[in-house]
C-alpha cells in the first residue's frame, strides 16, 4: 500500500480560514493571545527581534496585521487586539492570568479578556487547548488554538476546506465509532509489542475545524482528528522522549503507565520518568487515542503532523477538554497537569514501526492502518 497523494492547496487567507472555522455575525470582537518568556518583551512588539519566537511572529506578521488590514473589516469584525502571557511550561497547563499589552498595560484574562471577546486565537509555543476550552465554557467565547505554527503549515494545514475536513472526519468517526477496544502493535529494534486501548462502546469524537454558532467551543487548528478518551488500557509500547533519543519500553496496566525501563539511550531519562509516575500517578495515564483524518505534508509541527491519515497517537495526563474526567486538580503537582501528545509516525519516530492497528467492534475485527499507511477499511470510509 501506498501512502496518499498529497493534494495541491489554495494560498492562505485569513479572511476564508476566519469565515470558514468561525462563520463571524456582525459586530463581533476578536483578539490575539501569544506566550513569551517575558510576557512584557510584547511593549512595542519587542519581541519580533527576537528569532526564538517564530512562532509569536507568525502571530503578528500573518494574523495580527492580516486582521487589521483587510480580515476584520470583511468579516464584520471588531478588536483585533494582541496580548502576551508567561509561557506555561508544559502542553495545556493553565494559563497565569496576567497579560501584557503592546502598549504596555496590564490585564487578567478572567477579568478583562475572556468576557470582552467572542473569538479568541492563540499562537502559542505549548498548547492551550484544555485551558482555553475550559474557561470557553465558563465565559461563552468560541477560539482557536494553533501552537506550533510554520510555514509548511500556513501553506497547507490552514489553507484547506474544512467543510471537508468536517465531512470526512465525519465519516470516519462513523466508521469507528462505538469500537470495544483497539490493538497497536509496534515493531522496534529487533522485538514486537502490542498496547490495548478499551473504548467500550464509547461514542468516538471528532477535531473538524469547525467552530460555529453560538455555543462556547475551541478549535484545535489544523483539525482532522478521531480520538477517545480509553477507559482502560493494557499491554507495552515504545517512548520515544524528546530531545535526546531515548526510547523506552512503558509497561501499561490499569490505564495507565505504571513503569518504564531501558531500550536505548539514557538511563537518567527513564529513571526521572518513573519517579514522575511514582510521586504523581495520574501522570502515566492514558487520556486520548487518536487517529488523524487529513492528507497532509509533514510538518514537523506536532499540532499538523498528528492530523495525518496513516499516523496514530496517545496522549497521557489531563482529558478533561477531550470528555475525561482527569482534572488539573487530580495531580499532585500543579506543573504535572500536562496533556502530552505521544505521535507515532515515520519521520518523529523513525526507529519504531507501527506495524497494524486493529478495531474490534460488533464482533468484527477491521484493520485501521498497516505501517503508517491507512488500510483498506480507512480509506473505504472517505471513499465516497
């Protein structure tokens, strides 16, 4: 099996990504949040001499700027304004409440900001997520969340029809919704495992791009997503840690990860993980199996590359945003109330193959993705 012809995309517009996620009435106000080291480097747009914060410059050269010369005025649109938090350290910690504005001033985002705008955007370098989504709802706001944003995913991932987008997530949601478990089997230097995920008969979800109404949702940006929050989980699968290659074998049981040992690379790495897992246990759990929906290029850009039809990835820690019931407040540690994505995909974990994934629903066994490349069953469901 072949991967999927990538598909030739349109130039970005703001205007059309903005009309398309969000279907803005008239009137409505709009603003930008970013994260910085010093949230105060924002005076005066300090910040954009700083090469580190691409993705912060994205936020103001393409969105900030895109707003104020044309998207706001086509779209009916008011506000456009920019601030800057802490950077929080981790994927959907809460965020601190101070902002800072280009001009210097200071606000809180539960006093001044979530209750003055209607659509909020967030450039940021973790995710947001599962806070904004939180205080969505507490405050009545719709926003996106599109941390990690580069150029590949400017001219790609956020230039694409989410009406179709919606639709074909739509059809593979239907096609996998209400599975009872499914089955990953990995392959990685010279040995096999295999992790089981129970749904059990749970309604799948979907990340469509889609933000519209009136009801208070976040769009995770770009969207393309089938994911489940497992009720339980069992087996072992491969870790690849970030930064310095380390891989190590994570034993699975009760849902979640109870220990991890040696495969490759630093012991060190793998022993700092277990005592994670021992002092906080809600940290090894697994809150989100998820399969991405779109034809994509590769990004590198985790918020892209996990959208992709073909990969698959779990997510340990925090599920509250995705329909779980792991709150911040369950962590013994403030700091340790992350949602980490874990993508298993060709070019970010190259040393380990997903060989089949399996779905086992109505007594039916349906073969989802044979390595990295969708199978058959997939396909079939976006066919038409």
């Amino acid at each position: 099996m072949e991967p999927p012809a990538l598909p030739e995309y349109p130039a970005f517009s703001l205007s059309r990504l903005i009309r398309t996620v969000f279907d803005p009435t008239e009137g409505m106000r709009i603003v930008i949040l970013i994260d910085l080291e010093d949230p105060e480097e924002v005076t005066n747009f300090n910040f954009l001499a700083n090469d580190d914060y691409s993705v912060q410059r994205y936020a103001h050269d393409v969105f900030y700027r895109g707003l104020h010369q044309s998207t706001m005025k086509e779209c009916g649109m008011s506000g456009g304004d920019f601030f800057a938090y802490k950077i929080t350290g981790g994927s959907n910690l809460d965020l601190p409440d101070m902002v800072v504005a280009p001009d210097g001033s200071k606000y809180s985002l539960e006093r001044e900001i979530y209750p003055k705008y209607d659509i909020i955007l967030c450039l940021s370098t973790y995710s947001a997520t599962a806070p904004l989504t939180a205080f969505a709802k507490q405050y009545g706001f719709r926003g996106a969340t599109l941390h990690g944003v580069n150029d590949v995913i400017l001219k790609s991932g956020l230039c694409v029809d989410y009406d179709q987008i919606a639709g074909d997530a739509e059809k593979l949601r239907l096609g996998m919704t209400r599975a009872q478990r499914f089955e990953i089997d990995f392959e990685f230097l010279g040995t096999k495992r295999t992790l089981t995920l129970f749904t059990n008969g749970q309604e799948a979800q979907k990340s469509q791009g889609l933000c519209r109404g009136t009801a208070p949702d976040v769009a995770n940006l770009p969207a393309g997503e089938v994911y489940y929050v497992p009720e339980d989980a069992e087996g072992e699968f491969p870790l690849k840690y970030e930064g310095n290659g380390t891989i190590g074998l994570m034993e699975v049981a009760g849902g979640r990860i109870q220990n991890a040992t040696l495969v490759q690379g630093s012991q060190e790495v793998i022993d700092a993980h277990n005592r994670k897992i021992e002092e906080d246990p809600v940290t090894g759990e697994l809150g989100e199996l998820g399969f991405g929906t779109q034809i994509l290029p590769v990004s590198g850009a985790d918020i892209q590359d996990e959208k992709i039809r073909g990969t698959v990835h779990v997510a340990t820690g925090r599920s509250d945003h995705l329909g779980g019931d792991l709150t911040p407040d369950r962590f013994e540690q403030a700091q340790n109330a992350t949602h980490d994505d874990i993508l298993f995909a060709p070019h970010k974990t190259p040393e380990i193959n997903v060989a089949q994934v399996r779905m086992y629903r109505d007594g039916f066994e349906f073969v989802l993705i044979e390595n990295f490349v969708p199978a058959d069953y997939m396909q079939s469901l976006v066919a038409e």
